[in-house]
C-alpha cells in the first residue's frame, strides 16, 4: 500500500514537471530547402570586432530581458555558417530567436582567433563551424557537447534547424 502511494506521489509530480522544461514550440518555417534561402548569403561576422565587449554586452542584455544567450561562432568563409545566418533572418525564423535569445556573432578565423569566448564555458577548442553555445541566466552552457551540432548544416533541412534552435528555449 504504502508503495503505491509513493509511485503515485511520483507519477503525478512527473506530470507536473515537465512543462517547466518543455520546449517552446519550432516556428513552422515556410521554405523547405536550404537553396530557397535568398542569395547571396550574409556575411554575419565582423572580423574587426571586440568579442570581449560584444559577447558581454550581449549577455548583460539576454539577462536583463530573460532571454538565452546565443553565441554563434564561426567565419564569413564558412557556407554552413553563412546559410545559418540566412535562416536565421527568415521573418517567421527571426521572430523566434528574437523571442527567446540575444544573438551574438563571434568570429573565430580559421579556429585560431577569439578562443577565449568559448574558453569561458570550459570548450578549449572550436571543433566545426558554426559552433553554438547556448548560454542563460546564470552564464551556464545549456548545449555542452551538442555546440557544433550544427557544423554540418547545408546537410540539413530548414525545418530541422529552427527545431535545433528551439530545443534549448522553455
């Protein structure tokens, strides 16, 4: 008897608790395949830029409006990098991040420039590019061992990538 109350005790908690971590819903995007992206493709890195300051300021931003922090790692000579990029400005694709991250761009050369970003997070090297790190409130890397998932995006649908995006969001 007193087992069965502890299982439904159990039961009815596990009910409960996952809507606290379930993910908000991909948006539907409407292209499905990456050739309908609009040419040519952005160049979403500003290989002057102070990541340092960017990637703080950010941060100080996702924080200050609840959102996750979106680190985007990677190099204007990478097409997978650059076709994310595209997506990412898709209007139903854009609405999302913008709903649930503050984005920032870090380029990182040819994997030898700005290490000390994802450094940060205890990644000491940049294995494939784009490399995602999925930071929130508490500067914790939500994504660990997932941030270059999506190195290989040409191989992958719209669809796919703006589920990958949403996974991380509650």
């Amino acid at each position: 008897m007193r087992l069965r109350r502890i299982l439904a005790a159990l039961l009815a908690g596990a009910c409960l608790a996952p809507a606290a971590v379930v993910a908000a819903p991909a948006p539907k995007v409407a292209i499905t395949s990456l050739a309908e992206l609009p040419t040519p493709l952005p160049l979403p890195y500003d290989e002057s830029a102070d990541a340092n300051a960017d990637v703080a300021a950010a941060f100080a931003k996702a924080k200050a409006t609840h959102r996750l922090l979106l680190v985007d790692l990677g190099g204007n000579w990478c097409p997978d990098c650059r076709l994310l990029a595209a997506l990412m400005r898709q209007p139903e694709v854009a609405r999302f991040v913008a709903a649930h991250y503050v984005v920032v761009t870090v380029d990182v050369g040819r994997f030898n420039k700005n290490l000390q970003v994802p450094a940060r997070w205890g990644l000491n090297a940049v294995t494939g590019a784009p490399s995602i790190l999925i930071v929130d409130r508490h500067g914790r890397l939500l994504d660990q061992g997932h941030v270059a998932a999506l190195a290989d995006a040409r191989h992958m649908t719209p669809q796919a990538l703006a589920d990958w995006l949403a996974q991380w969001t509650d």
